[in-house]
C-alpha cells in the first residue's frame, strides 16, 4: 500500500493497459503485489478481474494474501469502474468483475465470454463500506446533513451553503454566502447508484431519478472514479462529493442524521445494516444480492452504504480458471480475507454467518 505526503490511501494495484479487441485481452502489469508469493501450492495460473474502484484498496490486500500462499498464481485487478468492469466480464475479457451494482435480469439473461455454454453468472457481496460525503468548505469543520439536504445538493436545489435548509441542520455553524460545488462521478459507477438508491429512498420528492450507474442531473462538477472526487472536492472551494470511506484520507467528512440523531460512519455501522436487510430472491439461490434497507432508523445502523459484488462465472470453460476462482474466493469472502480488508481497506467485515452464505455460494461454481 502507498500513502500520499498527506496520508491519503493510493491503490498498489499495478498500472494496467486493458484492451478488448474482438474479445481479446491485452494485459500489461507490474507491481509488487504481483510478485512471487513465499508458499508454493498446486494452484498455477491467472486470474484478470476488473471493475469497482471503490474495491481496489481491499482487492490489493486479497491479492497480495492470496500470491503469498500460492505462488505460482497471479492476479490482476484493473479498477476501471463498475460499468466498465461489467463489461469486459460480458465480452470475456476478465475472469471477474468487481461492481457496486449486481447485474441486472437483464445482464443475467446474455451470454458470457468466459462461461460455459449455457452457464448464467453470479453476484457475490464481498465488499461492504460506508460511502461518506467528504466536503472542503472554508472555517466549516462540521457539517450535519440530512437525506432530503443531500438530494438538494446535487439534485440541484440547493446551490448555497448558507441556504436556510443547511442552516437549520447546523445550529452555531456559521455556513458562508458561497455557492456549493457539488461533486459526482463522471463515470458508470455502481457508487453513484448506492448513492442514488439511499436518496430516492429517504427524499423522493427530491431525488425523483431512478437509480442508476449514472449520475442523472446536470450541474455541478463531474469526476471519474472514487480518486478524481477526493481530488475535485480537495482541490477545489466550497466543495462537497460522495465517495467510499476508504477513499476519504484527510478530508473533513459529514454526520449524517438517521433518526433522530447525526451520526458518524463506521465498520461497524455499516455491517449492522446489511445483517439487517432482506436478500433479493432470484433464481438461482447462490446468486446473493442484498436489497438494503436505506430507511432504516435502528440505533447503530448507517444506511448509507456500499455493497460491492463480486461477479462471476457459475460455470467456467476452463476448469483450470474456476479452480482459481474458487480459491480465490476462499480467501476473500472468508473470516481472515474479510479481517484483512477491514485492517486494509477500511471496510466493513461480513459477519461470519453472511460470510458462510457466500463462501458456500462461492464453492458451488465449476
């Protein structure tokens, strides 16, 4: 892992040239995460994932955990988004795509490049993560925010920070006369749409727009992926943006209110609301997607998250490949993987009875 001169988290995942062309993938990486582990095993190969941004922090610890105990394996992760990475895992050009959306019925009734004849795909939630609202407005240290305030900021209702909303919210804060610039993603992004999905959710009259990748309104500044955010909104004046928490580094983050109360984002938050949330039922039972209740007010829930998926084959061509998917996924969705992210990436820990649910799921693909 590398650390700005501000100690801001920067991905250790190798710079990668990612190219489809008539299905084919071009690859080109090189970093330490790559390099020989320490335990020789019986698993020899490559794996290529790409996709969620907001996963490339704990897809660097699995990765470097995973080499270690088998060295003869690489794998590859190119965090290009979650629209992108579900594409290229459409066409065939990644083993897997990591994405902050589960694939659509849509999506799940075409074919897929790596997959056997016939074989559908499945979604797997290994990443679990508050997404924060980072903020750089001058003398303003605290910011308390409610969800119909957010989906005025970047819906484009509100376009002050002394705007009589923000200051009802924020007793003895003295907010500027200034404009806001309100900060989204510029690219498909299953962010947004965690994003969208708690607004429209908690403020509909407000966030009308169906979630979705894209962010939907016009106005404001927009940025790719988790990294251009902090960077726009740090850069910037009298900025505010939604990002994954782990992307957060210095910048000052807002309390947001469930309930009666503001509260502050943690791990332990965020797991609270997915053990707490229904799983969607689809048709094949190992295909785990989890419809999270964003309107909930229990104590000791944040409910504004991300879940990030892990998309994959239910059924490889290659036999070879689906062993290596299913030890890697051994690793990621198990107790020590998921530890290891916490400590690394700044997620939320599955709990071990959801753990179990998806290592079992993770088991069944051939």
């Amino acid at each position: 892992m590398i650390f700005s001169p501000r100690g801001r988290r920067t991905s250790g995942t190798a710079v990668r040239v990612l190219a489809l062309t008539l299905g084919v993938t071009i690859l080109v990486s090189g970093c330490a995460t790559n390099e020989s582990g320490d335990t020789e095993s019986d698993l020899v190969g490559t794996l290529d994932g790409a996709g969620s941004s907001a996963q490339a922090a704990a897809q660097d610890v699995w990765v470097a955990d995973f080499q270690r105990a088998n060295s003869r394996v690489t794998v590859n992760y190119d965090p290009t988004g979650s629209g992108a990475g579900r594409e290229q895992f459409l066409v065939g050009g990644v083993s897997f795509a990591g994405s902050d959306s589960a694939l659509s019925d849509e999506e799940l009734e075409g074919e897929f490049g790596r997959c056997a004849p016939g074989s559908t795909a499945i979604d797997l939630p290994v990443y679990v993560s508050p997404l924060v609202l980072v903020f750089n407005v001058a003398g303003v240290e605290n910011l308390r925010l409610d969800a119909t305030a957010v989906a005025g900021i970047f819906s484009g209702t509100i376009t002050q920070w002394n705007d009589p909303a923000l200051v009802a919210l924020n007793p003895g804060t003295t907010l500027p006369h200034k404009a806001i610039t309100a900060v989204h993603r510029s690219d498909d992004s299953g962010t947004t749409k965690n994003f969208a999905d708690y607004l429209h959710d908690n403020a509909p009259e407000v966030w009308d727009a169906e979630p979705a990748d894209m962010f939907p309104y016009s106005g404001g500044e927009a940025a790719q992926g988790n990294s251009g955010v902090v960077a726009a909104v740090d850069g910037g004046v009298n900025t505010i943006g939604y990002v994954d928490a782990s992307k957060a580094g210095s910048l000052d983050v807002a309390s947001l209110k469930v309930g009666d109360s503001f509260v502050a984002y943690s791990a332990e938050a965020a797991a609270a609301i997915i053990d707490a949330s229904p799983v969607v039922e689809r048709s094949n039972p190992n295909d785990i997607v989890i419809d999270v209740d964003r309107t909930s007010t229990a104590e000791g829930v944040y409910p504004l998250v991300l879940v990030s998926y892990l998309i994959a084959c239910r059924e490889y061509k290659d036999p070879n490949e689906a062993l290596l998917m299913r030890s890697y996924l051994e690793v990621v969705a198990g107790a020590a993987g998921q530890d290891s992210a916490a400590a690394g990436a700044g997620s939320a820990p599955l709990s071990a009875e959801f753990s179990a649910r998806v290592l079992e799921a993770a088991r069944s693909i051939q």
